[in-house]
C-alpha cells in the first residue's frame, strides 16, 4: 500500500471498504444515551478528519470552513461525561490545555513527515514544505510562550522546550 493511499491499491480499496462497513453496522446499532455518545463522536471524526498521532483521536485545525467550533466542543464534551474515552480521544478541542495538545500534534506531526528534512515527494512542493515550516514555527512559538493550565500542559511544555531552540527547522 503507498503512503499516500492511492486509491488505485486493491489493498488500500479494501481496507478503506471494511472501514465503511464498520461505521455502517455502528450506525445500525441502538444504543440510547452512550450510543448517542459514540455516534456523536464517531460523526466528527468523520468530518474533522485532521491528522492525529492515534486514529482516534479528533482535532480543529481551524480551518473548518461551516463548522463551529464551540458547537464541536459542548458536543463533544456532553459526550464524554457519558462516555469517558471521548474525552480524551477529543482531548485537543475539549481539554483544558487543548491548544497544547494541537500544538503538540502539530509538531509530531512534522516529525514524522520529515520536514527537517529533504523532500520525500515531488508533492511536496516549495510553497507546501513553506507553509508547513511556518505552521511548525507557530506552533513551536506557541507552546513556548503559552501558560500551561494542567499536568499535561506542562509535559507538553517540558518536551518541546528543548525543541525550540535546537531542532534546526524551527529556525528557517
């Protein structure tokens, strides 16, 4: 299967099938209060469909073009007081470091696509590798400058404070 997906792989084709069918059969099911919950969350996974660490987990880029973000987070939150999971699934919209946690995200992201670097692709192009450099730096810059209000904040602060001033992409 590419990195990419390529909806030409009859492997990738078949896995993205089987996905389809187990959000079908979820949606089938009736679960009162705690299905209402899992679906709730289930439906912005779907549309949110940002990169996270973990296929579970959900985050706003803040490019959601129609959605409203508060609206996002009171559901999400009422759906994990049922369901507690969701709450941490959800936890870079819900938490109260949650920007934190997208800064984070953002940054392990970068990581693992390699932007310290060459190119991995001829996708990959100038404005492209810009633009995600820009976003690193914001997001380093943030962590760096931003209060932590909880225990995990701070962890988050603490890793990536090393970061800042030595990972050599932040200073492009």
């Amino acid at each position: 299967m590419g990195d990419d997906g390529d909806d030409d792989d009859p492997e990738w084709n078949r896995l993205c099938d089987r996905k389809t069918d187990v959000e079908d059969r979820i949606f089938e099911c009736r679960g009162a209060a705690a299905g209402l919950a899992i679906k709730t969350f289930l439906n912005f996974r779907l549309e949110l469909a940002n990169w996270t660490p973990l296929t579970e987990q959900i985050k706003l880029d803040g490019d959601e073009e129609g959605m409203m973000p508060g609206w996002i987070a009171s559901s999400l939150r009422d759906a994990a007081t049922l369901m507690p999971d969701i709450g941490e699934c959800s936890a870079a919209i819900i938490h109260d470091d949650a920007q934190l946690i997208t800064a984070d995200m953002e940054i392990t992201w970068a990581e693992k696509v390699g932007l310290d670097k060459a190119p991995r692709s001829p996708f990959e192009s100038p404005k492209w590798r810009e633009e995600k450099r820009r976003r690193l730096r914001a997001s380093l810059e943030f962590v760096a400058t931003t209060e932590a209000k909880t225990e995990r904040g701070r962890a988050i602060k603490a890793r990536h404070a090393a970061g800042v001033g030595t990972w050599e992409l932040a200073r492009c």
